[in-house]
C-alpha cells in the first residue's frame, strides 16, 4: 500500500475528507520525523517504537573498482514492531 491508497483508506473508515486525512497524516509523519531528529523516540503503545541509532564506522568494498573504503558513522531511524502488531501480522 502506498501514501495515496492509505490516504484513500483512512477516508473510507473516517468518513472524513480525503484532504483532511492527507494533512492528518502527514502531520503524523513531520511529527516523528522531527521527534527522531532531536534524538527523541516515539512510542505508539500496541504498534510499535520508533528510534534513532548510531551505525559505526566501517569498512566496504566499492562494487566497481573493488577498492576498500571506509564508510563513516551515522545515525539512522529503526522501526520496532510492538506485541499488538507483531500478534496481527502472524
């Protein structure tokens, strides 16, 4: 399912607007993304966690040339899946 068809989705069951639904959700989504970008995680209690983590620094191997190379830290968001939504899926 993509933005448009979960959009189209929370319409049905809302009986809302489709516009209203599309700011709704992405105002969910500015929302955890600016939470993840001040380091802060975000808890939806039965769906799931999502954080940011640090990624250490290491070494790969470029596809073209075969050199090795060093591939820097960063940080990266990670997605938890809670009880509820692992209990749903299976």
């Amino acid at each position: 399912m993509n933005k448009a068809k979960l959009i189209e989705q929370m319409a049905k069951v809302t009986k809302l607007p489709k516009n209203e639904c599309k700011d709704c959700l992405e105002s969910v989504i500015s929302i955890i993304g600016g939470s993840l970008k001040q380091n802060k995680s975000v808890v939806l209690t039965g769906f799931g966690t999502f954080s940011v983590i640090q990624r250490k620094k290491r070494t790969g191997v470029n596809p073209s040339t075969g050199a090795k190379m060093t591939i820097p830290a960063k940080k990266v968001p990670k997605f938890k899946a809670g009880k509820a939504l692992k209990e749903m899926v299976g």
